[in-house]
C-alpha cells in the first residue's frame, strides 16, 4: 500500500525522528544524494501561486537526481476546463512516482490521495495544514537547539488563518517541556480546536497581544505574515496586516541565542533590518526546507542511497496517512 504524507499528525515521534535524522544526514553532505532518485518522477500541481514550496519540492527532487513536471496555478491545470481533482490524480498518477499538492481547499489533497495510485504529499490546503513547513520548521529548529523540548516558542500574527503554526504547535506539543506563548490580536486569535487541545492535553502556554511583553522569554520566536488571500473583508486586512513589526528596536529585547522563524513570504511583519542579526533564521529555514523535503521524498519512495553507506538505507516511513478523512 502507497503511504501519502496529508496531516502532521499521521506522523508517530519515531517516524519523525526518523526523518529529521535523515535531513540531518543529507544538510552534512548533500551532494552524495545526488542520484539517489535518478529515474524518479515528482509531479507538482499546484492549484495555488507559490514561490518557496513549489520551488522547493523542484529542488529537492532535482538534488536528488529525479525529474519534475507539474503546474504553478488552477488556470493552468485541466480543472479549469471542469475535470475533477480525483480524476486529475488518477491521471498524473500514470506520469509520476509521487506528487505534491496544494489547494487553496481544505482537505483537497486527502481527495486525490483516495484515488492517486503514487503517494501524494500535501503542500498545504486552505487554512487546515502545511505538514512539509512543519517538518521544515523542526529540522531547523533540532538543527539550531539540538532538541525539540523544553523551548519556549512564541507564535505571532495571524494564528487564526496560520496553517503553517496549526501543524507546528500540534507537533511541539508531543515533546516534553515546552511552552507556548500565543501572540495575536483578539480576531485572529488561535482557533478553539487548537486551544482545546492545548487545554486537554495540559500543555503550557498563554496568549497576549503584546509582543514586546512575550519576547524577552523566547527560545523562538516564529513571525507569521495576515494573509489577505484569506480575507473576505478587505478593510479588516487593512487594519490588521500591520498589527506587529519585528524591527532592531524590538529585537533588543529578545535573548542573544534566541532565533526567528517565519515560513514566507514576508510582507512588513519583519524589518529588513533584522535579516543581518545572527538570530534571523527565516532564510536558513527555507534551506533547510529543500533536505526535509529531499528526506521525506526518499522514505516516501524507499530509495537506496546509492553512494553505498548501507546506514543510509531508507526505508518508507510507517503507516502514516492510510486513514483518508470523509470529506465532501
């Protein structure tokens, strides 16, 4: 049976383990992956504008030695003539080893998943997850601190429509001692779900809208931009998008080993003035994007490494994303 990679949460701690080892291995010496996937196909459809995501899987999978074919937006797929995303997926998946998708849709990809016949990696939809950033953010973040626990990490902006910072606070929370500071204004507070998990699972943390309160106690401090592709009053976007600016002045305050993440683009949120301190990390960030996206590639398709380093040997990760949701 194919495995697809569609919530953050199929994910078990040791197959994430397993991956964030494997990206480690890969940012050490990327070049003996350079033909591990020779002869692979990866398929990018891609119903939404991207830049960073898009061109990230490309990257990963030509690294890897594999090829790449797909489309950059709805207008240029055959869904813009009435084909369905389901037979969209059986059709690519004659063309392809494995695919990545995103859709402005939530759950769209568990959709093509049901009936894709290679696995399918979700590359984020709608306001519901962004599982890739998410282990993005984690090899960055056990790259930099060498752990995953006992942080504190504020989380500011748009928690609301923030999907990369819904898949991330459900994974940090698996690891013992970490504590959340959640910064937002009241209407794009974090959503009740995430908070009742929060509350459920007696996971420490506390919101504020001052971020100048939270900074002085953060490990991380994981920068969001208001999205107005997720607005439908565009006044409210007007008088939100520029609710925090993270400058020189603000950094200040902030502890010499913290770090900045942000999972791009950014509009205004951070001053680019920040981006030559040494605790900007939001570009080494989306490096580390193109290794966790090269590793889960690898487990997805169970590849060798053909350098010949018998350690290296992937297998494919276990039995996440078999459950696919009842989705409408």
């Amino acid at each position: 049976m194919f495995h697809h990679v569609l919530n953050i949460s199929d994910f078990t701690k040791s197959d994430l383990d397993y991956i964030l080892s494997v990206a480690g291995n890969i940012a050490k010496n990327p070049a003996r992956y350079r033909e591990v996937a020779k002869g692979k196909i990866l398929a990018t459809l891609f119903f939404e504008p991207s830049t960073r995501t898009r061109l990230s899987f490309e990257s990963a999978m030509l690294r890897l030695g594999g090829g790449v074919i797909g489309f950059s937006d709805m207008s240029a797929s055959a869904t813009a003539k009435g084909e369905t995303m389901e037979d969209t997926s059986r059709t690519v998946s004659c063309y392809c080893d494995v695919m990545s998708v995103r859709h402005p849709v939530p759950f769209s990809p568990h959709k093509m998943s049901a009936v894709a016949t290679v696995p399918v990696i979700n590359a984020g939809d709608g306001a519901n997850e962004h599982p890739t950033q998410t282990i993005t953010d984690l090899v960055t973040i056990s790259q930099r601190f060498k752990r995953l626990h006992n942080l504190t990490i504020g989380l500011c902006g748009d928690l609301k429509y923030g999907r990369t910072v819904h898949s991330l606070i459900k994974m940090l929370s698996r690891y013992k001692g970490n504590r959340f500071i959640l910064i937002s204004p009241d209407a794009l507070k974090m959503p009740r779900e995430i908070i009742d998990m929060l509350d459920g699972e007696n996971i420490n943390y506390e919101t504020t809208e001052s971020l100048d309160d939270a900074i002085p106690a953060l490990d991380i401090l994981y920068m969001t931009r208001v999205q107005r592709e997720r607005f439908d009053d565009k006044s409210e976007y007007e008088r939100l998008k520029d609710f925090y600016i993270l400058d020189r002045e603000k950094l200040s305050l902030a502890k010499r080993d913290m770090i900045v993440l942000h999972p791009l683009p950014r509009v205004d949120e951070i001053s680019t003035d920040v981006d030559t301190d040494e605790r900007a990390w939001y570009f080494k960030q989306a490096q580390y994007g193109v290794y966790a996206r090269m590793a889960l590639i690898i487990s997805l398709l169970g590849l060798k490494d053909l350098m010949g380093d018998d350690t290296l040997y992937i297998k494919p990760v276990s039995d996440y994303g078999k459950k696919i949701p009842n989705v409408s």
